[in-house]
C-alpha cells in the first residue's frame, strides 16, 4: 500500500510537469512510455511461447513517434539546418501501418522457418499499433490544437478521474443496484454502477476543469526544483454541456475498453500485471491500458466536435 502511496506521489507532479514543460522532455516521455510498454507487451508473449519479431517491432514503434515529433517541427528543426528540401515532410500514419506490414513480411521472406509466420507478423504488428500508434497521439494531440499541452493534461486527469469514481463507488455499492457484472469472465470486480459512475465522475470534472487546472499547474510550478520550467500561459478550453456530456461518455466507455482490453490479453496469458517496475502498481502498460484508447477519442472530440 506504502509503495502504491510512493508511486502516486511521486509520478503524478512529475507527469504534469512534463505537460507544462513540454517539447522534447514530453517526446521522451512518450517514447518512454511506448518503448517499456511494448517491450512488456512482447515479453509477455515471449514469455508464453509465442513467435514474436520484438526487435523490429521495437524499433517501428519507436521510430513512430519520432517521424511525428519531426513532422510537427519540421519547419523550425529544417530551417536551422538549412535543409528546406525536408521542410516538406508530411508523415502519414496510415502509411506507416503499410509500411511496417510490408518490413516486418519481408523479414519473414528471409526467414527459413514457416511454421507461425503469420502468427509472428500478426502479433508483432498488433504491438505496433496497439501500443505505439494508439499512445502516439499524445504528440498529435499537442502539436495540432492550441493549447495542446493542456488539453493532454486534461486527458489524463479525466482518465484518473474516471478510475477513482469507478473504484470507489463500485467497491461500496458495485453489485448492490445491478446484480450482472460489467465483464465477469474479463475482470470479475468491474461493476455496472462503477462504470457508470465513471462517466459522472468525468463529466462532473470537465464541468469545473479549468479552475482545476490551474489550481493544480499553480501547485506544480510552485515547488521550488521545477519552477523556473513551468509555464501558464492559458487559454480556457471552451466545451459546452452536451459536449461535455458526450467527451465523458466517450472517455468513460473507452478508458473501461482499453482496461478491460488489457485484462483480456492478461487472463489469455495468464498473468496478473505485465510487469513490477512501478512496484506496487505493475507494469507501465498496466497504468497506461486506458490512455492507449482514450488518446485518439480525445483527438478526435478536439478536432471535429469541440469547435462545433
């Protein structure tokens, strides 16, 4: 319990400040996160005698979001090396699902072996897009909107919101109002009246974010090792009451989704976390299964329903 008290203490300031500091400290973040979730994620396979090309995988899924981070600052990054030919990179992330279909099949073409080629290509290529493409638009997300460090800080409070009233009203009245379980073969303590809880939860917090925001960018910046980085040049993030309503819903289903997505692979494999690095909390794709569907809900709210 100590250890999970640690873990929270210490890596959520650390997590925001790196929202509000952003740039390169946050594409190292991400490659972070991607690099030692997928690593977790093949082993996991690896581990249970699954064929799985885990050096290429690892080496496409961390080139991903380098090719964004690049993408988004071409213009900056080219015109101070003087190469104005690049400035016109366009990186699109459906090719790049082809193109890392095609390398990982070649591969297989030089390989001897025949017995489980499909099953290699398939699961090393699920771990690309499950993991690296998904969390990926954590860089779209702040590159592409206004404020866009604020609105990945946003998501992640919301994602934490929604996990703490799914605990806490499902461990004392999960089970009592609707007797059939979320998902009971999946995650047998999942509760209707959690999930639903849920999504109150992260409407009631997007009713009031801005003001919490600043209260919690205040906090952080104030503490007196990071507070020369910190900044709060803010522009309140405008979401009306329906859309308010259907960001919550769209969070509250999909955070459930990427959780119970996880579980499943889990229970598949048998094993309980993907990994201990975070002591008493698991593995880094373990505390990030939710973020991994919610990023692209949330990019895609921002950019087609926010400005409605």
């Amino acid at each position: 319990m100590l250890s999970r008290i640690f873990v929270i203490v210490l890596f959520v300031p650390f997590l925001l400040w790196i929202f509000l500091k952003g740039d390169v400290m946050f594409l190292v973040f991400t490659m972070v996160i991607i690099g030692v979730s997928l690593h977790e994620f093949y082993k996991m396979l690896k581990d249970k005698g699954f064929q799985v090309a885990n050096r290429i995988g690892m080496g496409l899924g961390l080139f991903l979001p380098l090719a964004i981070y690049f993408q988004q600052n071409s213009k900056n990054i080219f015109s101070f090396l003087r190469l104005k030919f690049f400035q016109q990179i366009n990186f699109d992330m459906g090719g790049f699902i082809v193109f890392a279909l095609m390398l990982i099949a070649f591969r297989q073409i030089l390989k001897v072996k025949i017995q489980g080629a499909m099953a290699e290509i398939a699961y090393t290529l699920f771990g690309i897009i499950y993991v690296s493409y998904f969390f990926s638009y954590i860089l779209l997300i702040k590159y592409e909107f206004p404020n866009g460090n604020v609105i990945v800080a946003m998501t992640f409070i919301l994602i934490w919101a929604c996990d703490i009233s799914a605990y806490l009203v499902g461990k004392f009245i999960g089970g009592k109002i609707f007797k059939q379980r979320l998902a009971p073969k999946i995650s047998p303590n999942k509760s209707i009246e959690g999930a639903i809880a849920g999504i109150l939860g992260v409407f009631l917090v997007i009713s009031f974010f801005d003001k919490i925001y600043l209260f919690i960018a205040n906090f952080v910046c104030s503490i007196t090792l990071i507070s020369k980085t910190c900044s709060l040049d803010y522009n309140y993030i405008a979401i009306s009451g329906w859309q308010a309503f259907l960001l919550a819903l769209g969070i509250g289903v999909f955070a459930e989704l990427g959780d119970l997505v996880e579980s499943k692979i889990k229970r598949e494999l048998e094993i309980k976390d993907s990994g201990n690095l975070l002591l008493g909390h698991g593995g880094f794709l373990d505390r990030f299964d939710s973020a991994l569907f919610v990023l692209p809900i949330v990019y895609v709210f921002m950019k087609y329903v926010a400005h409605m």
